[in-house]
C-alpha cells in the first residue's frame, strides 16, 4: 500500500529530461534559462508538477519597464515532451514565456512622453503629460504608476508582481513595484520587479523593485540607468532594457 501511494501521489514515480536539473529536499527541479523541452518519460496517473513561469520585462522608457508576468501553480501531467519557451527581455515589450498550457505574459514598455504599455504587469507613464501607466493583468502582474504633469518631473515605476508601479511626483520619479517571492528552486528568491522611472529634469530617480526590477536616471546623474536582471523578469529601468524570464518545474521523488 505505502508503494502504491508513492507511484500515485502528485510526484513520485515521475522522471523527466530537460533544463538544469538540481535537487532539494525531497524534490527534483528543472530549470530553464534559455528555451527547451521538457520530456516526460515517466508519470504515473494523477501525477503533477509545480511551476513557475516568468516573462521578460519590458525596457524603460521616461517610465521604468514593467515586469514580465508571473505565474505560479500545479500542472497534471502525462509521458509526453513539454516545449518550453523563455521570453526575452528587451527594450520594448518583454516576450511571452510558456510551459504547457501556461502563459505569462511580457511586461509593458515604459511611456516615452506616452503611457505605459499594458502588459503582465505595466510600464510606467512617462512626465510631462501625466500619463498613466499600463495595465497588469490579474494573477500575473499590477499597473505601472502614472507620470507627474511638468516637464522634468518624474514619470512612473513599472508595475511588478506584487505591487504597483509608484507614480512619479514634481520631486521624484516613481519606484518600480516589488515582485514576488518564491522558492521553488530551494531558495527563496524574488522575482518580476518593475523598473524604476526616470526624468530629463536634476530630480531624485527611481529605483527597481525587488525582484530584478533597474533603476532609473536623471538627467543629473546619467548612466545610472540599469537594465532588468536576466532570467527575473525584471523590468528595465528608465533609459534601459527588461531582463529575461525563467521557467522553473518541480516534483516531488
């Protein structure tokens, strides 16, 4: 009976190629950095897997990028070959990651005297205009936060997984929202922070949310503009690029 229960639990029995495959604890993980294939070659009935799965950021503009999209959950799962695919991050919308049925979807690109882009969580709205961010989607990512309405003032945060993008103010731009934590790869770790905002004006910058979110600029400080941190989903702050997703898969042995 114990043997039984253990073939037909939610992991047990299962034996899979694909992505860097480490263990922790009672678990076996697969994680992917770059696209590939998940091959199932073994899965007894009722079994599933866990998941998590990142987009790419979207890249700054006078408003930080927003995050890429995340999604965490169980997956049921059969003896067959599961494509994977990361999204890239970049300087205008972040890309699509997807394992199996799931899609998280790339954040938004900040606003360039625009709003954000709507994405899997918001970029911010770019100052002199006050415009507002994008939207996030819902159990992916928030909006990304509004610009201030003078030139020079500070444009908004991208949004990130758990939190919403700060809107920018006459004094400061907006920080990108805090991500989500997890630890499905046996560490807790952050990801899909928003970019920070930045302004062409001498005010304070933006700073990127936990999780991989980059920090804007000023134009008083230039080239301290970060990009999103590759395989996070973070987006990239004001002036830079979103980094990539990740796509981790676990089970229990």
């Amino acid at each position: 009976m114990g043997m039984m229960q253990l073939l037909l639990g939610s992991g047990g029995g299962i034996f899979a190629t694909g992505g860097v495959i480490t263990t922790s604890g009672n678990y076996r993980i697969h994680t992917f950095t770059s696209s590939g294939t998940l091959t199932v070659t073994s899965a007894p009935v009722g079994s599933t897997v866990e998941y998590l799965v990142v987009a790419g950021g979207g890249g700054g503009g006078l408003g930080g990028g927003g995050a890429g999209g995340m999604r965490t959950g169980t997956l049921s799962i059969i003896t067959s070959a599961y494509p994977v695919t990361v999204g890239a991050g970049g300087a205008g919308n972040g890309s699509d990651s997807i394992f199996s049925t799931i899609t998280s979807t790339g954040g938004g690109r900040g606003g360039q005297v625009s709003v954000g882009a709507n994405g899997g969580s918001g970029g911010g709205g770019s100052m002199a205009g006050a415009y507002a961010g994008g939207s996030g989607i819902a159990g992916q990512g928030n909006n990304g936060g509004s610009g201030a309405f003078h030139s020079g003032t500070g444009s908004g945060g991208g949004g990130g997984a758990g939190v919403s993008g700060q809107s920018g103010t006459n004094n400061s731009s907006g920080n990108g929202g805090n991500g989500l934590q997890s630890s499905i790869s046996g560490t807790a770790t952050y990801y899909a922070g928003g970019g920070g905002g930045g302004s062409n004006g001498a005010i304070g910058i933006g700073y990127g949310g936990a999780g991989g979110g980059g920090q804007g600029y000023a134009s008083n400080q230039i080239g301290n503009a970060t990009a999103g941190l590759p395989n996070t989903g973070g987006g990239g702050g004001a002036g830079d690029n979103g980094g990539s997703g990740i796509v981790i898969i676990r089970y229990e042995v």
